[in-house]
C-alpha cells in the first residue's frame, strides 16, 4: 500500500496519531498498521488481509481528520491480490520471496510477475519502460531487514535503481542534479495533474533514475581515488539518503512543486 500519499491541498493532510506523535504522508500508513497491530487486528496476516472488507481497511487506515488517506479503495484493491498471492506461496513474504534465492533481481521479477499492482510500466517513444518503484523499494526493505539480522547477504542489489517517485525528483532538483524546463515547472507550479504514462511524467522519473545513477558512479570514483578501494554503495543507498532529506529540508524546497500524478505506483 506504499504510494500516493500526497495532499489535494497542503492543510487538508491525512494525519493519524500514534503514541502521542502526529504523522502525514507515508508515515500515516506505517502508524495506522503500527495502531492496528497493537489493537489486536491481524494486519499482517495474507490469511487475514487477503478477504479484509474495505470497512476493515477504512477502520484501519482511519484519519485523525475529516481528510481521509488517498485511493482506500485502490489500496484494498492492492492488498486483498497480494494476500491471496501470499496464500499461494506459502502463506508468508518470506516464503514467496525465497523462490527467488538471494539475488535481488530475481526478487524484483518474481514480485513483478506475481503480483499485477506491481507492473510499473509505460510506454515511450515506443519501447517499453520498467520502472518498478514498489516493487524495488519492496526488495530494497527486506534486504535492510535482512542486514540488520545479519543475514543480508543478497546478492546483485547494484542492479536495483532508485525509487522513482515525486519526492526524490524534488530533493534531485534542489540539489541542482536535476533541472526542469520553465515549462514544465510552470504546469507543475499551477498544480497539473499528470496521468500515469505522460510523457513529462515518465522523463521526470527516468531522468531521477539516471541522476542517481551518475551521482552513483561519481561516488565510487570519488571512493577508488581517496581511499583506492572498491565502492559499495548502491542506488537503493543513496535513495535511503535523498528521501529522508527531502523529507528533513521541505521547508528550504517547497519553492520546487512535486509532480502529481495519482497511481498505485508511487
């Protein structure tokens, strides 16, 4: 259920509350499954969230305001296949993530070809482009997981690009990685809404993933020459530092509009 957290209007925000802290945007879902777990609700359970009733869902992912949190129905939509996928594999992420192995690039295909809300793709110039935001950033996690237990040793994670969302492009152009066009950053200043698949918004996240790449690529070299050793941060790793930034510093860019563009893909 990680995507489109943005607000229609900045003071009309998803909030919810827990252990006495306020969250908006992606936090929300993590505290709304955090508040539900400790209410007793199996929220992690495939054998319950494959058949949870979209009152359920609405009843957990509940806001502290009259704003609810975006797309409720797609994201039940999204959770009820992944469940019943999950059913069909041994009943746990971890038992369908394991046909795989430990090579993050058969994670991502084995998520993609399972699991149809995570088919980010489109179309440009007539060939076919895989983005695969969730899909990645899913594969991104449980590798983190894994390295925190000790057990991280997944193999091929330089494969995986950054996660291309609307935050990360933001904190790239802040940065001066990244510039727009005075058009395009007029229609995103007036607050246009992009489809899914627009060109502009296509080229705004594949310019995100190819920045990130580059800043990659300079960092090792930076690496080899200062300490001659080989460079082992990988894309998902300085994506683990742009977000957060973003994040911590949207203060000093809110003069740099987001792009909106309302999908389950990001």
């Amino acid at each position: 259920m990680n995507f489109s957290f943005w607000p229609e209007e900045e003071t009309q925000q998803c909030e919810v509350t827990y252990k006495g802290t306020t969250y908006t945007g992606y936090m929300t879902l993590c505290a709304a499954i955090a508040r539900a777990m400790e209410e007793g609700i199996p929220i992690t359970d495939p054998k319950y969230f494959s058949q949870m009733s979209m009152e359920e869902l609405r009843q957990v992912l509940r806001s502290d305001n009259e704003t609810p949190m975006p797309m409720l129905q797609e994201r039940h939509q999204v959770l009820t296949e992944g469940g019943r996928v999950l059913l069909e594999h041994g009943g746990s992420f971890r038992s369908f993530i394991s046909r795989a192995g430990n090579d993050a690039r058969k994670m991502v295909e084995l998520i993609v070809e399972k699991i149809h809300s995570y088919r980010d793709e489109a179309t440009f110039e007539g060939k076919r482009i895989s983005l695969y935001k969730r899909a990645q950033i899913l594969v991104a996690d449980f590798w983190g997981v894994m390295e925190a237990r000790g057990e991280g040793d997944i193999i091929n994670m330089d494969w995986l690009t950054m996660f291309a969302d609307y935050r990360v492009p933001q904190a790239l152009v802040f940065l001066g990685a990244l510039r727009y066009t005075d058009t395009l950053m007029q229609a995103l200043n007036k607050g246009e809404l992009l489809s899914s698949g627009d060109r502009r918004e296509v080229e705004i996240r594949g310019c995100s993933i190819r920045s990130v790449e580059l800043i990659k690529e300079r960092l090792c070299k930076l690496v080899k020459e200062r300490d001659g050793q080989t460079c082992n941060v990988n894309s998902a790793v300085i994506d683990f530092y742009l977000w957060p930034y973003a994040k911590k510093h949207h203060k000093d860019m809110a003069h740099i509009p987001i792009h909106h563009t309302r999908c389950i893909y990001y």
